[in-house]
C-alpha cells in the first residue's frame, strides 16, 4: 500500500480541525496521500460524483446538514467508498448508529494520532473491499439461483410435457391394441368361421406379441404417472399367500423355451401391511424380465421372512445372461437396459426396473442385485413387516384418508 497514492476527501468546515487532521496525516512520510478538503456536503457530494476516492473523512456536523443523514447522502452518491466519521467527545453515541447506517469506523476529534489514523483508514478501506466482494458474491449467487429456479421450472414444464404426452398416446394405443388382441382371439377361436393349424399358430402370435406391446404400453403409463409424482402407496393388510398365488397362475414360461419357474415359500406367511398391487407388479415385472432374460435354465422365485418377524424378504434368481458390474448402476434408470444389443435381443424398452426401484422405494424398501455375465442374476427385495395390528391399521386408515384428500384436491 506504500506504493500506492491514496486518495481521500476530507469533509470538515472548521479549519483548525482539518489542519490537525493534515498533520496527522503527514506525520507517516512512507505513505503517499492525495487529499482534498471540502467544508460542505454540498461540495462533498460534487466531488464524489465526479472523482474517485479511497476513503472519505467525514464530520457529521456540517453546516447544511448533521447527524446521520450526511452518512446516508455520502453512501447514495458513493456506496463503494469507505466511510470514516469524525465526532466530538459528547457525540459518541450518533457515530456508533453512523456505523449502523454504513460507515467503517470513525474517530474523536483531539484524540486523533497519525499512526491511528492511518490505521483507521486503511482498516476502512480493507473492510469495504470485503464487503464489497461479499456483496458481489452475493449478488452473483442470486443471479445463479434465480437462473436455476428457471431452469427447473422449464425443466419442471418439459417433464410434464413429456409425461402428459407419454400418458396420452399410451392412453390411445391400448385401446387399438386391446382390439387387435380381441379380435385376434375370436378368429383364432373360430368365432368368425373356421381357421386352419396354420392360421390359428399366426393369430397365437398377433395375440402374443399385442399383448407384450398391451404391457410396454402399461409400463409407460406406470413410469409417466411416477415422473409426475402421482402414484402414492395405498396401505392395507395384503395375504402374501393370496399374493403368490396369483402370481403363480399368471407369471409362466412360453411353451417351449426350456425355462422352469419354481417357487419357494412357507406354506403360511403372515400377513403384512403394504401396497399389495405394488408387491404384485414389483415381483411381476423381476420374474418377466428373469423368463425373458433366461434361454434355457431356471427361475426362482423364493420368499423368507425373519425370525423377527421385522422384515420379508423377496428373491428372483435366474441362470440368464447376466449383467455386466459396470451396466448395474444404470439399469434402474428410466430407458435403460444392460446392453443395446440385448436390447435388440430381447425387446422392450427400458422401464421394468426403473418402476420396480420407485416402487420399493416408496414402499420403504431397499433392492439388491447380485449378477454374473453368463451365469444369472438374483434380486433381493426386503420389506419391513408390519402386522395388521389394529392400532396399525388405524394408522393406515389414516394414510388412506390423507391420499384420498391429496387425490381429490
């Protein structure tokens, strides 16, 4: 700072004070100093506006104005220079506020020293600069959060778009979809007059294949109701034995494709309190995408419950393909499955475990996958086991309630 020549403006219209003020300045000869000398605010807010200063040296007794107003009349022409205050010793207590309006620091007259003063100066300048950098961070990071809300809310806009849409054209393909696997039915049964071996294997297909294409529409629907923040758990006490039944009876093997499904369960499982459609569609989706994956080999199916009855826990194995350690941490996101060519392998489009981990999740469960290339893969869902208690199910009521509330708003 030696270097420098610093620039101050002295506002002070007793003379005898501002002559102790210049001699106290000059006292340090390694310090280089410009200083100007006004008596009125007048004169200082001309100066301010059409100079650069360092620092301003200000009374507060001027003759066409006094007390805390002239701090505010020097900060409106001048806000990012430093303020010093000049006081008697009978106005201490209005150069303390002065400091709440913006000035730095300030000083008694008759009790100003050049090192002090100089200290007092450059101590100003310092803290201005500081707040100044603080004020421009400030203000940078509230340019940035207002950019990122904007953000958000186009991205917010984009994402319903797209979920709407989504939501839409799935809406109108399943109804032509649904048709087609009708009418595919009633000809391949002879309803509309008689179809031959040959006829009735094609329309199997039709069937087959419109109904896969019935699902990938379901799943779209599932995975656009989950990015617009529709779908809610709706509790109740669900019979896993009544569960696993009707997964047995709907969850088979193609005829033909050497894939045995088997089930291992306790004969008597409690019941627990959860979203039993979740359940149903969560295991539904990890036993389909197991048969798809699987050329030859086995699916198993297996649950276990604690002896502590604390959690339930779901496994699906299966003697696939496999998938690669480093495709894992992508394959719960929405579109992607392990590899592109098995994609094209195995069709579909993405969406099964994406909605298998929102479920869980909002069931507060937790998922595992273990897999190795070539050999199969197993997913481990644990649920925590809450019994149907009726102080539980009151609960429960409540939650449904709340959705219900939530639902009709």
């Amino acid at each position: 700072m030696s270097a420098e020549t610093i620039k101050i403006l002295l506002v002070e219209d007793n003379p005898g004070d501002a002559w102790l003020l210049r001699d106290c300045l000059t006292e340090t000869h390694t310090v280089k100093f410009d200083l100007e000398h006004v008596a009125r605010l007048s004169e200082a807010l001309d100066c301010l506006s059409k100079k650069s200063f360092d620092v301003v040296l200000l009374d507060l007794s001027l003759p066409d104005e006094s007390g805390l107003t002239t701090v505010v009349r020097v900060q409106e022409v001048a806000r990012e220079v430093p303020i010093v205050v000049l006081t008697g010793l009978d106005d201490e207590s209005v150069a303390i506020s002065a400091l709440r309006e913006g000035a730095e620091d300030y000083l008694v007259k008759g009790q100003v020293e050049g090192p002090w003063l100089w200290r007092a100066l450059r101590y100003a300048m310092e803290r201005k600069r500081a707040e100044l950098q603080v004020q421009r961070q400030l203000e940078r990071l509230e340019i940035l959060r207002e950019e990122l809300e904007s953000t958000n809310r186009r991205l917010e806009r984009a994402n319903k778009i797209k979920s709407e849409f989504l939501s839409i054209m799935s809406h109108e393909l399943r109804t032509p979809v649904a048709a087609i696997v009708g009418y595919s039915e009633m000809v391949k049964d002879g309803l509309l007059g008689e179809v031959n071996p040959g006829q009735a294997r094609a329309l199997g297909r039709v069937t087959a294949h419109s109904e896969e294409l019935l699902t990938m529409i379901a799943g779209v629907l599932q995975a656009a109701s989950i990015v617009a923040g529709e779908v809610e758990p709706k509790l109740e006490a669900v019979d896993l034995n009544l569960l696993l039944t009707g997964l047995k009876d709907s969850c088979t093997a193609p005829p033909g494709k050497g894939v045995t499904i088997s089930w291992d369960y306790p004969s008597e499982i409690p019941s627990m309190v959860t979203d039993g459609k979740k359940i149903h569609e969560i295991l539904r989706i990890l036993i389909a995408n197991a048969i798809k994956f699987t050329e030859r080999g086995t699916v198993s199916v297996s649950i276990h419950q604690f002896s502590d009855s604390s959690t339930v826990e779901f496994e699906v194995s299966d003697t696939g393909v496999g998938i690669p350690e480093e495709k894992r941490s992508v394959i719960f996101d929405m579109f992607r499955q392990a590899d592109n060519s098995e994609t094209r392998s195995y069709g579909g489009i993405g969406l099964g475990l994406y909605i298998v981990k929102n479920y869980v999740e909002m069931l507060n469960g937790s998922i595992d996958l273990e897999s190795e290339p070539g050999v199969g893969s197993t997913f481990t869902i644990t649920f925590p086991c809450n019994s149907p208690s009726s102080a539980l199910m009151d609960k429960v009521s409540g939650h449904e309630k709340r959705y219900a509330q939530v639902g009709n708003k």
